[in-house]
C-alpha cells in the first residue's frame, strides 16, 4: 500500500501549489480585469483540451472577456459533485472534515475566499479514501467504463478514460492518463487485483486540481489576449455549477460529448430544463441564505438572562422561515427579489409565532398573513434577519444600518481609522441607542460616515438581540423607528416614520431594485466580486432580466446566454 500511496501523491501535489497562488483567477465570464493581488491564469497541464469551438458572440460587451478561470468548489459543491458522479454522500464527513467556507465580499463561494490551506489537502486525501470506500458497486462502475479487467493498457486506459471525463468534467489529455496509468502498475506489483488498482486510480483522481478546483483554461494556440469560445464541456461545467451548485448530468455530458452547447437556441434548451429541476431552487435558496447570511444563525449566543425562550431550535427556525417565503415569492411565484421587502406573509413555528406576537395556528410550520401584525413587513424584519445583524445581546443600529448600505444599497464607506475606539456605549436610563447615533450626526467628522447608515439603521431600534420587538430597552428608554434614506444626487433625503415605511421606500428604490434584483445575484452566480469592467454585461444582463419579468428565473438564464457567458479571454 505504501508503494501505491507514491503514485497518488505527484498527482495530488498540484492542489497545493495551486493553493497557493491560482485560487485567486478571474472567475465568471464577465470582465477583463484581475482582482488585486491576483495571479495568472492556470498552466497548460490543466486545458481541457478543446480547440476554439467558432467565432465569439457578438454584443456590446464583447471586449470584456475574462481570462482563465481557477476557482476552488466550495464544500457544498464538493458535496454535491461526489453526489452525482459518484453516488456517494459524503456531506457528513466534509463538513467535519474539510475547514469553513470563508465569507468574502459579502458571500462564501467568493474566488478571493476560497483559499486552500494544508488542512485543506489533508482533507481531501482523507475524504478520496472515504469516498471509494463507500462506493456502492465499485465492479458496476468500473464495468460501466471498461469491458475488461485484466492488467494492460487497454483496460487501464479505458477506465481510466471513462472515469475520468465524469469526474474532471472534460476529457482527460495524454499526459494526464500518462500519470495515472502507472498506478495500476503499482497495484499489480503488490499483488492487489485490478479492482484494486481502479479504486486507487479513482482515489488519485478525486485528490487532484482537475477535480477539487473549477479549472479552465486558454487554448495553447491562442494569441496573448485573444478571446476564444469556451468548448462544451467548459459550457457544461458553467452552466451545471450556476444552475445546480454541481456536475453536470448525463444530458449535459451527452450534449457537451455531441458538440451541442455552443448556440444560444441550445444553451436556452438546457437552461430552461434545468431550472424545472429541484436542483435549481436548491441554488437559489442558497444564494438567499450566503447573501443574508442565515447560516450563521444557529451559531449565535445570546445571554439566557436577556433572552430566556432564545434557543438553537429558534435560530434555525429563523433561518428556515426567510428560506420558506423567499421559496414561496420566488420560485413557486416567479416574483421579483425586491418582493422579499414587502411581503405581507410569513411562516413559523409556534415558538417564532410567539415571539412576533401572532396566536400559533398550531403544530409544526404554519403559514401566516401579517396584515394585522404591526411592525412586520418583509424580509428585513424577519427576526432572523435582525439577530444576524444585531451583534450581541444589545443590537447595533450601525451593524443593521450597514447591512442596509451594503447588502441592500451596494454601497460601501471606508473603514474607521484605526485609532478610533468603536466600543459600542453602554446603555443607561435616558440614553438609547438612538441618543448615541444622534451624538455622532452632530459630531461633523463622524457624519460624513455615519449619516449614510445611522439613519437607516435607526428603523430597526426596536428589535432587540433576537428580533423581538420591544417598546423601551432594559433601561426604560424610550426606542423609536422613525429616519431617512439618503438618495445620491437628491436636494432631500427621503423621510420614513416605521419599518414598514422604510421597507416600502425601498422598495420603491431603483438602486436597491438593481443591488439585490441583479447585482447580488450576479455575484453570486459568477464567484467573484463586480469591478467597473463589469458594468456593461450587468446593464445588459439587467434589462433581459427585466424583459422577463425581473424573477431569479430570468435573471440566471440571462446570466447563462449573455455572450461572455461562453467565452474567456487568455491572459496578457
């Protein structure tokens, strides 16, 4: 075995040298530039191996291709993709396993974030054994690619051909069936069987770049700069991973194998086929939960003094209830995103029932109109939503008001010198936390940061650490939710007396409509930040969207047939 564990190893070496510097390629289709810090693209080893498949698609963005992309799975992609090609869960043992998803630019599946460490490595060395351990009919497999089992090149490469177009997702080059080859030399010598030696193939493979990372990469004949289309399988891996967090499926491979993904009319086909599947809302839930960051909810503490009915059961109701109504709005009703801000519903557990102060309808989860709920409208006063964003058993209005510039608005401000101490104040009678932020807006050098989220953030002073609504805080002070919206440009801010005031005025705001109906989305979609360069595609994109109704639905399949969808341009 020892003997055989050499062979795996130079296979395997490639992931950590590209932890070390490729994690940080162009990921997305969509622009030009690199992020800073970043690298160049992958070398050749790891081409897919097509050639320029046909003219680039024509557009008013055309000019802003990206280069290659190199960007790790993240851990419910790996999850998923041993999943489906393999017929293995493996989602216990990767998530003990394998280290956080770091949160980057406001998501988890950020390329800036999706470092590889040697804990990293280890884990996957650790996860290939588990995975060919658990195949469930590794003989069926290996005789689903190979006719035969006797030692020699012909079975070897056959195998090794057959399984490897599954699991690196495009067909293997000459060098790379070179270096797995010899492993089932190893096995021979130590008197293993040709299963054997198929299982440790299967183990290498699963070990290596080809696998743990999303590579694609320019073509060797092309010129510096020089934009190609992508080739099928290329095409398939985006279209499967943006669609289904995952592999493509047997009519992906099919169609990529025919040379059937390279037309709009067929791109179309596909995307439309896919967004009927399971898989596809599976995606878009996750991306509402990676933007609002609900997973984090079952990990918040909060005092049992201050918050005795507080429990994990609780969070994870939370999180389950802004997934539920965005499910309901946005799949099953083809609603717009900006929708989830006004929604005058919700659904709970008699426990989250209770704490919005609505008589439990009964058992389990239940379905629930807000209409005669004060201060409950939308997403943004799910108490899930506010918990995340409060930050302690004393919630900050300038956490929850720049959430709101950020995740809402797509703005930012800089960060507070280093030198200022941001201790949040302590409370006492007759000063609330409104009393401090009134404080700072006096305050000229303060306001030029803090009046263009204070305000915001002041809606939401009455929600306490777990989203409860409160009248006066612990000290008796009097909370209040009444502020302003700061329109760029605008001779006046735009006033708002309640939450529910504040929700529809932003709603009714066009550049919330296009950060959270587009921009956050396309994020997501693409695996990296949006820089300038972006700004074409995003228009166009946008105004397909639109067309379309505004829905998630429109939105990915505009995403999937813009034209830099299917193209890349190779590095400088």
């Amino acid at each position: 075995m020892g003997r055989m564990q050499r062979w795996i190893v130079p296979v395997l070496s490639g992931a950590s040298l590209l932890g070390a510097g490729c994690y940080s390629g162009v990921d997305g289709g969509l622009d030009g530039e690199l992020p800073p810090g970043a690298e160049g693209g992958p070398g050749e080893e790891d081409s897919g191996g097509e050639e320029d498949s046909g003219e680039v698609p024509g557009g008013a963005c055309t000019a802003e291709q990206s280069g290659a992309i190199v960007r790790r799975l993240t851990t419910i992609e790996y999850v998923n993709t041993v999943r489906d090609t393999l017929g293995v869960d493996i989602s216990v043992d990767a998530q003990a396993q394998l280290p956080d998803d770091l949160r980057s630019d406001g998501f988890s599946n950020q390329v800036n974030g999706l470092l590889v460490t040697f804990d990293h490595v280890e884990a996957y060395h650790d996860l290939a054994k588990v995975i060919v351990e658990q195949l469930p009919d590794l003989p069926g497999l290996v005789s689903t690619y190979a006719s035969c089992t006797n030692f020699g090149g012909d079975c070897e490469r056959s195998f090794i051909e057959g399984i490897g177009i599954r699991v690196w997702r495009r067909p293997l080059l000459p060098d790379e069936l070179a270096s797995l080859q010899p492993i089932f030399g190893a096995a021979q010598d130590e008197g293993d069987d040709f299963m054997t030696g198929a299982g440790l193939v299967l183990e290498a493979m699963l070990q290596a770049p080809q696998f743990v990372y999303r590579v694609e990469d320019e073509v060797t004949n092309a010129e510096p700069g020089q934009a190609r289309v992508l080739g099928d399988h290329e095409v398939a891996s985006r279209l499967s991973y943006l669609l289904w967090s995952t592999s493509p499926d047997d009519e992906l491979f099919a169609a990529a194998q025919a040379d059937e993904l390279h037309t709009v009319e067929q791109i179309e086909a596909q995307v439309d086929r896919m967004l009927a599947s399971p898989q596809a809302k599976d995606t878009a839930l996750r991306y509402m939960e990676d933007w609002l960051a609900l997973a984090g909810l079952p990990s918040i503490t909060r005092d049992p003094e201050l918050y005795p009915d507080f429990s994990v059961e609780l969070a994870q109701a939370m999180r389950e209830e802004t997934l539920r109504v965005a499910e309901e709005l946005l799949w099953e009703q083809q609603a717009p995103i900006t929708a989830m801000l006004t929604a005058d519903f919700t659904w709970a557990t008699p426990e989250l029932a209770a704490l919005y102060g609505i008589e439990p309808a009964g058992e389990g989860w239940q379905r629930y109109e807000l209409g005669g709920v004060p201060h409950r409208l939308g997403f943004l006063t799910h108490a899930g939503v506010q918990a995340i964003n409060g930050h302690g058993n004393r919630p900050s209005l300038v956490e929850r008001g720049l959430f709101i510039l950020g995740g809402v608005l797509c703005s930012s401000v800089a960060a507070p010198p280093a030198e200022l101490d941001t201790t949040m104040s302590e409370l006492e009678e007759g000063q609330s936390p409104r009393y401090y932020s009134e404080a700072r807006l006096a305050n000229a050098t303060c306001n030029a940061c803090h009046g263009q989220f204070d305000p915001m953030g002041w809606a939401f002073e009455h929600f306490d650490g777990v989203g409860a609504w409160q009248e006066t805080d612990e000290f008796g002070n009097a909370l209040q939710q009444d502020g302003w919206l700061t329109v760029p440009g605008a001779a006046e801010p735009i006033p708002f007396a309640t939450v529910e005031e504040f929700a529809q005025v932003l709603s009714e705001d066009d550049r919330v409509a296009e950060c959270i109906g587009v921009r956050k989305p396309l994020q997501f979609a693409i695996g990296r930040p949006l820089g300038s360069a972006d700004q074409c595609a995003q228009e166009e994109i946008s105004a397909v969207a639109a067309e379309g109704g505004g829905s998630y639905h429109s939105l990915v399949k505009a995403i999937a047939l813009h034209p830099n969808f299917r193209t890349i341009r190779t590095e400088q």
